[in-house]
C-alpha cells in the first residue's frame, strides 16, 4: 500500500474549490504563508453562520437519542456564535451580524419543533476524518465529514443527511452527494439506502434526493482528483478568468497583496482573514 503522507487526499470542499477556480484551491488549500506556515482563508458572515448551526446540530450525534434536545439548542448556539462574533466572523457592524445570528437561530428552532431523524438513531463512523483510498494506483485518498447518519433500522442501513443553511439549492451536477455515498459506502459496514438535503432555512425536514450511481460516481470523481494531482504535480493552478481573477480566487489575491485584515488563527492551523468593507467579493456560501 502507498504512504497515505504522500499521497494526494482529496474531499467535497477541495475538488468543488478546485472545479471553480484552480488558482482558489491552490490558494486555499495548497499555498502556506511563509512567515507564519499556515494556510489561509477568509471568514465571511455566511461561513461564519454555516459554521456555528453546523457545531451544534452536529454535536447531538454524539449524545443518546433521549438526550439530544434536553439542553437548549439556542443557548448552545449563543456559547458558540461568541467565537465567531464581530470581525472574527466577517461581521464589520452589528446590525449585520444581528441579521445572520437571526437567521441561525430560527433554522434552530426548526429542528426544536421539528427534529425527526435528528431525535432518531444514528451511526457514527470511528474516525474523525473519514477516508479511504480512492485508488492506490494513483495515490488519491477521498476524504470528508458526513453531517449526519440517520440509521433505518427495519432496512439495517444508513441515510445520509446534509444540512444546508445557505439560501441557494445544491446544483444537480454538484459531486457533493456522489463523495459522501462512497465515502460512507467505504468507511462502514452498512448499505446507504437514502440521501436528503435539509435546507433549514427553509424546510421543516429533509428534502430526498436520488441515489447516485455507485460506478458512475467512483468515475467522475477519480477524473477531478487525476486533474487535481496533475496541477499539484505541475504546480499549475491557472484561474479561468486569466490574471484578472475571478469571484473564488480575488479574496485570496487581496490576502498576498496585504489588502485583508488578519483576525486571528483558526482550527487546523489557518490564517484567518477578512475583507475590507465595501470589497467582500465573496459569494453566499454554507461551510461543509
């Protein structure tokens, strides 16, 4: 088997960074800054928010099924919306970041009045980042936390669940789905028979979508990761839009040409940035 240190891993976030911009993925997930080692990344409200609904419904998987709305969802989220508030989270005024912790909190308290798999069994796979070798042939290891995993008793098989706090629907050529059935289909024993979006701004419950063709999926994906491993290889990450930049890579070019604000250094040792106001180029996003 290949050393897993040097092999190219790859997830939803990166081949998605990747398929918009190469010159983003290389920024975002490639290029460490030489003074402090790091890599970077720019905070906007709607990460921010993204982020703080998805620490506290993700927390419940690991409480008993009778415990998992006992302690207040909203005080919860108020614990960890403090970490992200002001320019920690994007926010350059109040009023705005009053405007998104609203919207938090109100897709919170959809699952409080309506919480259905999330009051039901789940499966919980052992490792805390999920991964397997997409191909040791070509050194690719696929890798990604899954939101939730519901568990179908009467089927003994799983039912995957993303949760989406962004205003925008999953595009249907998005491989997001795709990675997260081969992914649960390769890290656990059991079969995934269901996949749901539950966009909570807007549903009271997960919305289904159709299984993914296992084959077809394996496919596509190892095509992107190939594109990916060559550009890492050939150290060719060119933006579409030519020197010019586009929408992914321009809040990343601001970053090296000194024109972000530093605010602090985040989990697995990123640099964190924001935008000045008024430069915010960024689009409407939810965090995976």
């Amino acid at each position: 088997m290949p050393d897993k240190y040097s092999a190219v891993w790859v997830s939803h976030s990166s081949i998605s960074d990747f398929q918009k911009c190469p010159r983003a993925y290389y920024l975002k997930n490639v290029y460490k800054d030489p003074k402090s080692g790091n890599k970077i990344q720019v905070m906007n409200p709607s990460l921010a928010l993204g982020g703080a609904v998805h620490e506290v419904v993700e927390s419940l998987s690991n409480l008993p099924t009778d415990q998992r709305l006992k302690d207040s969802l909203l005080e919860k989220f108020d614990k960890v919306w403090l970490k992200l508030s002001g320019k920690k989270g994007g926010f350059w005024d109040k009023e705005t970041e009053q405007k998104f912790k609203k919207r938090g909190e109100d897709m919170l308290r959809k699952i409080i009045e309506n919480p259905g798999p999330i009051s039901q069994l789940t499966v919980k796979i052992k490792e805390d980042l999920p991964h397997y070798w997409l191909s040791e042939d070509d050194g690719i290891i696929l890798c990604g936390k899954i939101d939730w995993l519901q568990y179908l008793s009467d089927t003994d098989s799983v039912h995957i669940i993303d949760f989406k706090t962004s205003k925008n629907e999953e595009i249907g050529t998005s491989l997001q789905l795709p990675i997260y059935l081969l992914l649960v289909g390769n890290t656990q024993k059991r079969k995934v028979s269901k996949m749901s979006y539950w966009y909570l701004e807007r549903d009271s419950e997960p919305k289904e979508v159709d299984l993914p063709d296992e084959q077809e999926s394996y496919e596509k994906i190892l095509k992107v990761a190939k594109e990916m491993k060559l550009a890492r290889q050939l150290n060719r990450f060119r933006c579409p839009e030519g020197e010019a930049g586009c929408f992914a890579c321009k809040p990343f070019e601001k970053i090296i040409s000194g024109q972000a604000e530093f605010v602090g250094v985040g989990g697995y040792r990123q640099d964190i940035y924001i935008i000045p106001q008024g430069k915010d180029i960024s689009e409407e996003s939810e965090i995976l």
